[in-house]
C-alpha cells in the first residue's frame, strides 16, 4: 500500500454512511466526522494540494455550503480567491441564478454578476464535497461561465460513480480523492 492509499483508506474509514438521509434510497455520505478530525482535514486538503498545485487556477468557485469548507483552505494554498456560489437571496449585490435537478429535488444557486470583473478570462476551479448526479457543478459551472470564468475543471472529496455525474460535465478534468 502507497502512502498515498494509505491516507486515503484513512480518509474513507473516517466519511460516516447516513442511510436514508434526506428522502429513503439515498445514502449520504457524511463528512462532518472528516472536517471535525484535525488530521483527517489537514491530510484531505494536502492530497488535494498534490494534485492541483501545477494548475493555474485564479478563483475555486465554491457552491454553498459544503463547498465552502473545501474552497477556503485550497484556495488559500493555491493562490487563488474564493468565489461564493449561494441559493437565492443570500448574496447581496446583483446575481445569476440558474434552476437544475438533484438527486434528490431540484435547486437554484446564484453567482454575483461581477464575481470576476476584476480579471479578464479568470480560470476558475469549482470545488465541493460530493459530485453526485453532477446537477450542482454543472449550474455552478453554467454561472461561472455567465459570469465571465473559464471553468479549469472541478475537484470533490467523494465521487458517486454510480450516478455518472461526470457525464454532466461535458469532458471537464475532475479531480475526486475518493470514489464510491
Ligand atoms: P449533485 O448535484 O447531484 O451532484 O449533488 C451534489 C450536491 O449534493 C453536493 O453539494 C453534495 O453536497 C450533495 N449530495 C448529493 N448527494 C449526496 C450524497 N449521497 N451524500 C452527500 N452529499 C450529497
């Protein structure tokens, strides 16, 4: 076993299955007993760091609200700034929206309009925690490219393989430290 899988295996026996969370079928992968173990978080960020830190990456735009926990360390090492994708009504100055289906229900998300009026073309990372059906990083996707972004690609912690969500994604490099 490499170090690396050996880190990973950790990471895996950490991330606590929630059956039938929020509706019955679905199994939730739950990373709240990743984030809260000091170790668990640093190694998880540092393994993204590893596999990111050749790009040139200007924003990780970041859907809300796991999103956010992943997006502020990696942009941090990275260089980069952080790009808040939000449900509606939650950003104060003037927004995109844009409506998709989830695995579970459908959903609106909102980018401000001038999130990259400071750089021209900005290459833009979409990070979260899960890609599932891909539903929540194709209309982050969607906005950051309304908004003026070059989408470079999107890296998740946990990708649900079963559900194709890369499909989605429309050949875009995904980055994902753990597959289910
Ligand atoms: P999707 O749009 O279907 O790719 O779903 C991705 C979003 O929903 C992510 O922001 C995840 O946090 C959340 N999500 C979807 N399915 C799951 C799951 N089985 N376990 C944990 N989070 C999930």
């Amino acid at each position: 076993m490499t170090v690396r899988s050996k880190k990973l295996a950790m990471l895996d026996s950490i991330i606590r299955d929630i059956p039938d969370f929020p509706k019955p079928g679905i199994v939730f992968k739950d990373i709240t007993t990743l984030i809260s173990n000091p170790l668990a978080f640093k190694t998880a960020i540092d393994l993204f760091v590893e596999q990111l830190d050749d790009q040139d990456i200007d924003f990780i735009a970041c859907p809300e609200a796991r999103g956010f926990v992943w997006a502020a360390p990696l942009a941090y090492q990275l260089g980069a700034g952080v790009t808040l994708v939000r449900k509606p009504g939650k950003l104060p100055s003037a927004t995109l929206q844009h409506t998709f289906d989830l695995e579970y229900g459908s959903d609106t998300l909102a980018i401000h309009a001038d999130a990259f009026a400071e750089k021209d073309n900005p290459n833009v990372l979409i990070v979260d925690d899960v890609l599932a059906t891909g539903g929540t990083a194709k209309a982050t996707a969607d906005l950051v490219a309304a908004a003026g972004g070059q989408v470079s690609g999107v890296a998740v912690l946990i990708e649900l393989d079963f559900l194709d969500g890369r499909s989605q994604l429309s050949g875009l490099p995904i980055t994902a430290l753990l597959h289910y």
